[in-house]
C-alpha cells in the first residue's frame, strides 16, 4: 500500500499540555500573568495566541477545545462570539447535513440563546445562517428525490428490453443520433447531468465511504451500512456505469455495420469535446464503454471508422505509470480553472473513481496518530486539501443551455445488460471462436427460456 510522507511537526504539545516553546510564547505574550501557575490562564489561552498547532494527545487537544466555566466565561462571549459565528456558519455551509436531526438543531438554537443576548447583530446574523442551511436541506432533500426517481425509470426500461429478448435484441424506437446528432451540445448536456450529481455530494460523503473497505472493490460494496450518508455519492458511481453501458448499447444496437461505425465516430467527438470542456468523468465513461468486450470485438466496425482521434483520447486516459497522462491534463484544467476570464473555463470535472482511489489510499497509508500517539494533522489537513479542491469544483453552476430532451434520453434510454451487449455484438459480428460460439449458444437458449416464462406468465 502506497506511503505518504509528510513534512515532520513542528511544535508539539507534551502529553501532559503544552510544549515549553508554546508555554514560553504564552508567557512571553502576557507578562502580567507571568509568576502565577500555568493552569489559571485557561485551557484556551495558549491555542489562541501561541503558534499554530501541528499535533496533540487526543485528550489535550479536547481540553483545549471544549468550553469550560474558566475558558469561556460570560464575560469574553463578545471577544469568542464572532469566532463561534464563524464556526456554526463554516459548519452549516461545508456540513448541512449533520443538522438533519432535530437534536443537532436543538444544539444549534442552544448556543444561539447563550451567546445572541451580547450583541443584536448576533440575532441577525444566526437567523441568516438557520435559513440558509434549510434552503440546504430542502435541496439536498429534493435531489435524493430526484435520484430515486432516475433510478426507478432506469430500472424498469433495462429488465423490459431483456426479457423480450429471442435472438438479436430488438430494435429502441430512438437512438442518440436521433435525439442528438451535435458532439459538442451531447457533451454539454454530459456535463449538466455530471455537475449536478456532483452537487449533491457532500464532503461528510467522503468520510463515511472510507468507514468500510476499500470503495471501488466491487466484492465488497462499501456503502451497504452507510447507505442514507452515501447516497448521493453512490448514485454518482451508478450514473457513470450507466453512461459506459449506454455508449457500448448504443454501438451495438445497429444493424448495419455503417452505422455502428457512425455511432463510435459520434461518441470519438463527443468524447473530445469532453476533454475540451475538462468533463474526465463523462470522457473516462464513454472509452470505457467503447473498450467494453462486446464493442471492442466488433473488428470489421472498427475498421470501418476513423479511430486516429479515438487513440489520442485513449492515450491522455491510459493509466500507465499511475494515470500520469491523465494527472497531467487535469492539472492544466486546473490551472485554467484558477485564472479564468469565463465560467466555461472554471469547469473541472475529475475522473471521480481515481479521485475515490487516491483519498482512499491517502486515508489508508498514513496513520492517524504520529508513533507518540499524537494525531496526525498532516494527514488530514492533505485530507481536507484534497476534499476541499472537489468541494470548490463541485460548485461551479454549468453555463451550457439545458436541453431536456436530451438530458430525459441520457436518463431514462433504455441499456442492454452485460448479457444483451454480448448477444447483440454476435448478432451483428458472428462469433470467432469456439469460446464465443458457445456463449452465444447459451446466451440465445437463456433468452428463449425467459421468452417462455413470460408467455406462459401472461397466460396464466
């Protein structure tokens, strides 16, 4: 598992409270306070106005943290309440969702009492931050609806087409071309659908994926326990799948070789226009799907579209030496994000399952704590650097022009199962090989079985 080394802590808390260079600055801060004991100046005196700290002992770190009668008396709640503002704001705007629970807003309007009577302004500003984070909620709460609702229309159209199925699977009413035969307006409307999945994930989502094992191991779904707090990150996961299938369906759906030729042709150029955009997620799903088994073989297709772009593509995604290809373009997006002059320019969308992979090994090859059993802030401050960057990106509204036709059709299209995707490339290319032909033998005598059933189901 992959090592990352962090710049060594400087100043340290002993295990027993302060190092003598933090409790030097201290004094040295308050000489009137000099000769008395150290303990009288409060828990927080010395977090305050020391220099930052880089590692403490759990236990310190909580006494220092935690309000006591001697560290936050009355008397200083003008001097800490702008810093508890700050706080509650910071924590309502990065976190909402911990405040789902009617005992978090109980908390919430607790401290509001306690510290809201020492200023006015106190009142108006906490009430803004009440209202905001339920206009967070209520959109929060409307795009898990939303994501149901995706989700069930997609569902139904795949187990329908399959079941129909005899020998070829038949003809979709529409197709892609059909809805859509512009690359660069497909590709826009990808990153519609792409930014507001990433909308709705929130950065708690992060921390709850890495609660199991590793998130990307298929054999071991990491969100099964944590499902309500990993909804929104799973259905992100779930819509690329389906973009990679849609592409392949839409490949082998034709009957004619001509026009499975046109169709990657197509999805090549939407493909780039991805890149161009700095859309990696929807660019990674569409070659994934175009490299899927089912397409991949259909040789005589291929040879009869123009694959020199394709290639290109393939090679800025090739994960060769840890994606560095990738990593180098992102970058530039990134860049470009930083000093832009137009909204269009600030998009970056990541390739979100290698983002996954290298917080997940970020969070797993570092330790938590230092060898004196110090938490390791280091750790998590690359932690929160890496979330934070995808919180920043995830915040960009798309500039593009919505086409609804087009986003229902990227939704609700119907897509052939791993099974379907194999039967409909043998219908289209014979296959090769004794391996294939007796896959596609048992793939035809499965769908005759389920043709049966559903007669006889009708029947009854």
């Amino acid at each position: 598992m992959p090592q990352t080394v962090f710049p060594a802590a400087g100043t340290m808390f002993t295990p027993s409270g302060f190092s003598p260079h933090l409790a030097s600055t201290c004094s040295e801060a308050d000489p009137e306070e000099e000769e008395g004991p150290q303990e009288a100046r409060g828990p927080g005196a010395c977090a305050a106005d020391g220099p930052p700290i880089t590692s403490a002992s759990l236990d310190t770190l909580i006494q220092h943290l935690v309000p006591t009668a001697d560290y936050y008396p009355e008397a200083k709640v003008r001097k800490f309440g702008p810093k508890i503002l700050q706080l509650l704001t910071e924590w309502t705007e990065t976190f909402p969702t911990d405040f789902r629970e009617e005992k978090m807003v109980g908390l919430f309007k607790d401290i509001i009492h306690r510290i809201a009577p020492c200023d006015e302004a106190y009142w108006k500003t906490l009430n803004q931050v009440l209202q905001t984070l339920n206009q967070k909620l209520a959109a929060i709460a409307q795009g898990e609806e939303s994501i149901v609702k995706v989700n069930a229309s997609s569902v139904s159209s795949i187990s329908d087409k399959l079941v129909g199925f005899k020998t070829k699977p038949p003809p979709i009413q529409k197709d892609i071309l059909s809805i859509c035969n512009d690359p660069y307006t497909l590709a826009q409307q990808l990153t519609h659908v792409e930014l507001e999945h990433l909308s709705h994930i929130g950065p708690e989502e992060f921390v709850q994926a890495f609660v199991q094992k590793d998130p990307l191991d298929s054999t071991q779904p990491c969100f099964s326990e944590q499902k309500k707090k990993t909804t929104n990150l799973e259905a992100y996961v779930r819509w690329f799948n389906r973009l990679c299938y849609l592409v392949a369906t839409e490949i082998c759906m034709p009957a004619k070789k001509k026009q499975r030729a046109q169709v990657i042709e197509f999805f090549i150029d939407v493909a780039r226009e991805c890149f161009n955009i700095g859309n990696f997620n929807s660019l990674m799903a569409i070659i994934s799907g175009m490299n899927m088994s089912p397409v991949s073989r259909l040789k005589k297709t291929w040879g009869k579209a123009k694959t020199a772009k394709f290639f290109i593509l393939e090679h800025q995604m090739d994960p060769t030496g840890n994606f560095y290809n990738y990593r180098t373009a992102l970058r530039g997006a990134v860049h470009r994000s930083q000093t832009a002059n137009s909204i269009r320019e600030k998009i970056v969308i990541p390739f979100f399952s290698l983002l996954i992979k290298d917080i997940y090994f970020l969070n797993e090859g570092c330790a938590n704590r230092l060898p004196n059993g110090h938490v390791h802030f280091a750790k998590f401050v690359e932690l929160a650097r890496q979330v934070g960057e995808f919180m920043t990106w995830k915040q960009i509204e798309c500039p593009f022009e919505t086409d609804r036709s087009i986003l229902h059709y990227l939704h609700t299209a119907p897509i052939f199962s791993e099974d379907g995707l194999y039967l409909a490339s043998y219908e289209s290319e014979s296959p090769e090989n004794q391996v294939e032909k007796d896959r596609w033998k048992a793939l035809r005598s499965n769908i005759l079985v389920k043709t049966k059933e559903l007669k006889e189901h009708h029947g009854s």
